[in-house]
C-alpha cells in the first residue's frame, strides 16, 4: 500500500506540472492517496480496518453526523500541496465557512468538484459506501439512504442512536409540507376569485351604460312632446287669430 500511496502522488504532481494542468485529476489522486496513508495506519495498529470503518460511518448521538469522517475529508484536503491552483481555493472557500454537521458538507463539496455539478445534481449517495444512486431508505426514520442490505447492517451500529430522533424529524418535515402545501393551494383560489371578480366588473358597468343609454332614448321623444305641444299650439291659435283678423280687414275692403 505504500506503493500505490507513491504513485498516486507521482500521478498528482505529473498533472500539475505538465503544460496543460488537470486539478480535478491532481485532487482527485491526493484524495485517494490520504485514504491509503489512512488505512496503513489503522493496519499498522490493529492489523485490519475494522476500526478505520466504523470510525469514518459512526455519528455524534444528536444528529448521527459522521464527525471524523468530515474531519478526515476536510483534513486531505488543507494537506494538498499545490496551495495556487483555482480549484483548491474554490473548495477552501466553501468548506471552511461551513460549521462541521452543517450543509454543505465536505464530502459533497469535494464529489461535485471531482465529478462536476450535472451529475451531482438529484443525486442519492449511499451513507455507508458512497455509491451513487443509492435508492433504499431506513424503513423507520426515512431519513438514511443506503445502496443495499449489507451498507445498512454495516452502519446500524451507529445507526440505531439516532434512528428515533431522525423519524421524529421527518414527521415534523411532512406536516410542515402539508402545512405549505394547503396555504399555496388556498392563496392560489384566493386569487382566481379575485382575478374573476376583476374581470366580471367591466361587464356590469357596460350593462349600466346600456340600460342608462336606453333610458334617455326612450325619454327624449316624451321631453320632446311635452315642450312642443303648447308652442305649437299657441303658435295655431296665433296663426288662427291673425288669419280671421286679415279676411275680415279683406272683406271690409271690399264693401
């Protein structure tokens, strides 16, 4: 093991040194090599990784967060040894502000580097392994992901501490979603009846305006009629008067 820890550090200076330097591939090597100087230590101890394992996948009792497995990560990365390059700051500045059991986490910042955000978008992990596209979910709490039966027999050990507090956490998340989810459904039918509402108004005022529009029609002939009757009839009688007076000043003209 000491000899592939060599080789992949040859492999990461190789890429930083070339002409055209790959970062990703130069983290990625180190990332590896650290595990293995890593796991040389626990063998030169114990004699097996048994305890480097359950070291990494064991949880702090409030929450389960893996805290040495982040140190570990957090650890090979401040140790790689091109401090210049863009993609090492670009990690130091989202990992070091983050509090250790708070999101993002090391591991997840570290995998979207290395594999690139497209595929680390909607992506599941296995909590024991890590393998992408882990689908099968604690079946108490709903919280834990793994890849198989053997990742969550592995990672029960530490598991189970906090399986019950985990399950409490995700009933409060669903009825928090329902919560959201009704008061959305009751703001949207708030505002189509308002939008109806707003719509259904024009309408009534061209009904006034029609009817009102009607109303005059029909009352200017009577307004009409009841100021020309007693001109035009005063205005006969006049005619009348005048006409009588003419024939009689005619015929006594004529006598």
């Amino acid at each position: 093991m000491q000899k592939c820890c060599k080789v992949l550090d040859l492999i990461c200076e190789k890429c930083m040194k070339q002409r055209e330097m790959n970062e990703v591939l130069a983290i990625k090597m180190h990332y590896i090599s650290c595990i293995f100087k890593k796991c040389i230590l626990f063998l030169e101890r114990e004699d097996k990784l048994d305890g480097l394992i359950k070291s990494l996948l064991k949880g702090r009792e409030r929450d389960g967060f893996p805290v040495y497995q982040e140190k570990t990560i957090r650890e090979s990365i401040r140790k790689f040894p091109y401090c210049e390059t863009t993609l090492l700051q670009q990690l130091v500045r989202n990992i070091s502000p983050v509090e250790i059991g708070s999101d993002p986490t090391a591991f997840s910042v570290l995998t979207q580097a290395i594999t690139g955000q497209i595929g680390f978008i909607d992506a599941e992990f296995c909590t024991t392994c890590g393998e992408k596209g882990a689908d099968k979910r604690c079946s108490t709490c709903k919280m834990v992901i793994y890849c198989d039966q053997t990742c969550q027999k592995m990672h029960w050990f530490t598991h189970k501490k906090s399986c019950n507090m985990l399950k409490k956490i995700y009933e409060k998340q669903i009825v928090e979603a329902a919560k959201e989810k009704s008061k959305e459904a009751a703001q949207t039918a708030e505002s189509t009846s308002t939008s109806e509402e707003q719509s259904s108004e024009p309408e009534t005022h061209k009904d006034m305006d029609i009817k009102s529009t009607g109303d005059q029609s029909e009352m200017i002939p009577s307004i009409k009629m009841t100021v020309s009757s007693p001109a035009v009839c005063n205005f006969l009688e006049e005619e009348t008067t005048s006409e009588n007076i003419g024939n009689e000043k005619v015929q006594e003209s004529e006598e």
